[in-house]
C-alpha cells in the first residue's frame, strides 16, 4: 500500500504548482498527475460540467491504485471536492480548506481576500470554509482571469504584469484585508509580485504550501508515508494534442519533464 503513487490533478499545468510543493515535503512518493489540457481552463466553465470532468478523472486515478487524490485546482475542488469523498474510499484532499484555514489563522481584523477564476469565485467555496472556521469573518472575492492568461504566456514580470495585479487587487484592499489568498493554483508562480504589489500588512497565502502540509500530515497519520525510495517514480498524463505541457511544465514545477503520456478521456 505504501509504495501505490499519489494522484494529483488539474485542469491543465497550473497544479504542478502544487506538486512541486508536496514533492518538498514528501520527495520520496511515486506521482501521478494528470492534466485535462483537452478541456483547460475549467475556470470559465459550468460547475456542473467541471464536476463530470472530475469524476472521470478520479476514476481513472483510483484505477491506477493511488492511495490518495490531490484536486491541484481550485476550480475542480469546489465542484467536486464533497461528492467525490462521498464516491471513492481513499483519502482526497483539495486546495481550498487549506488556504481558507491559513488565512483564518494569520488574519487579525477578520477581513480576508481571495483572487480566483471565475467558477471558484461563483461557487463561493471560499466563502463556506472561511465561515465553517469563524462565521465572523468577512471573505471579499475578486476573480482575475487576465493574471492567469499572464502566467499561462510566460509573463512572470514587469510592468504589464504590476499594472494587472494592482488592478486586481484594489478592490479588495480598499476594504482593508490583511490576508490574501492566492485561490488559482497559477498564482504562486507571481506571489512575489503579488506580495509587493500589497505591501507590508498583508499576509498573501499560498494554498500550494497549506496543501503539501495536508498531504505530509495525512501520509504519516494513515501510515501510508514512504521512508525511502531511491527511485520515486513521475509519470505524467495528459488529454491534450497540442498542449504546452513540456514548455511550461518546467515552469510551473521547477525541474524539466521528459514524457507526458497522452489519454483519451471521453466524457
């Protein structure tokens, strides 16, 4: 049981930002990910939709003998996140609670941001978690799906990028947050721009690092950690023909990739 891989995945590449943290903090776990890159992004989509995607690939993760699910996308946990703990009996973990409940721990005024796409900030997910911890909390939510088209160009700096960030996130500052939470798993890639353009007296979370946290935690309580593997294995799949996968793969993971193995996901 203990050398079956973890499964994470996302919508396309933006949750190997997520990986890359759980592999610091388990860097001896075999990983599977998986990539939708053939319906990427999920973040305009229907719930609904993004919910039956979700299914298709859990399933075909749990056929794979994972020993637990990653949702690397916060789109895919708020659609699916309840209903699939329902469905399979392993453990399975998403990006949202961490991040919401990083942000109840370090906020001091009660007021908290959240920068997401578009489905997350219509599904409120944010807004549920924040209340399931202290219902006296006030979540103010601002989608920026311009800043994840940045990313997904390669535009990691600069003035273009600043201006951007900076239009995002004045909405929410002018309601005094002292927490932001990065809720779209491209953000971490900019978190040192973001964290700039808010300045000191705003904590900017990073749901990447809450969640790797999760994964370690519930590896060493379920007894299903890896001590020591010389060889852990990395296999990478993906739906899509002409994705970016191999280009900015590197760059949302930090080491290069060197075979994605191509599905067929019929939904």
């Amino acid at each position: 049981m203990k050398s079956r891989p973890i499964g994470v995945f996302d919508s396309g590449v933006g949750g190997l930002t997520v990986l890359r943290e759980v592999l610091k903090v388990v860097p001896n776990e075999n990983i599977l990910y998986f990539g939708d890159t053939a319906r990427v992004p999920y973040g305009p989509r229907d719930l609904s939709e993004v919910k039956k995607f979700v299914f298709k690939i859990t399933s075909f993760l749990y056929e794979k003998r994972v020993k637990l699910i990653v949702i690397a996308c916060n789109t895919s946990t708020a659609a699916a996140l309840s209903d699939l703990e329902i469905r399979f009996n392993i453990p399975i973990i998403g990006v949202i609670e961490p991040g919401a409940r990083a942000a109840a721990y370090v906020t001091k005024n009660r007021r908290v941001g959240v920068i997401a796409t578009k489905g997350t900030i219509k599904s409120k997910a944010y807004n549920i978690e924040i209340n399931k911890i202290d219902s006296s909390m006030r979540l103010y939510s601002q989608a920026a799906p311009l800043l994840v088209d940045c990313i997904e160009n390669g535009i990691l700096e600069g003035k273009k990028l600043q201006k951007l960030i900076k239009g995002y996130l004045k909405p929410l500052m002018k309601e005094s947050i002292d927490a932001l939470i990065l809720g779209c798993t491209h953000f971490p890639l900019v978190e040192k721009q973001i964290a700039s353009c808010c300045g000191d007296g705003i904590d900017v979370i990073n749901s990447a690092v809450e969640t790797a946290k999760d994964v370690q935690e519930i590896l060493i309580k379920e007894k299903l950690a890896i001590k020591a593997n010389s060889r852990p294995e990395r296999i990478f799949y993906e739906t899509g023909n002409n994705s970016k996968f191999f280009e900015v793969g590197k760059m949302f993971l930090g080491e290069e990739i060197k075979e994605v193995v191509r599905v067929n996901l019929e939904v």
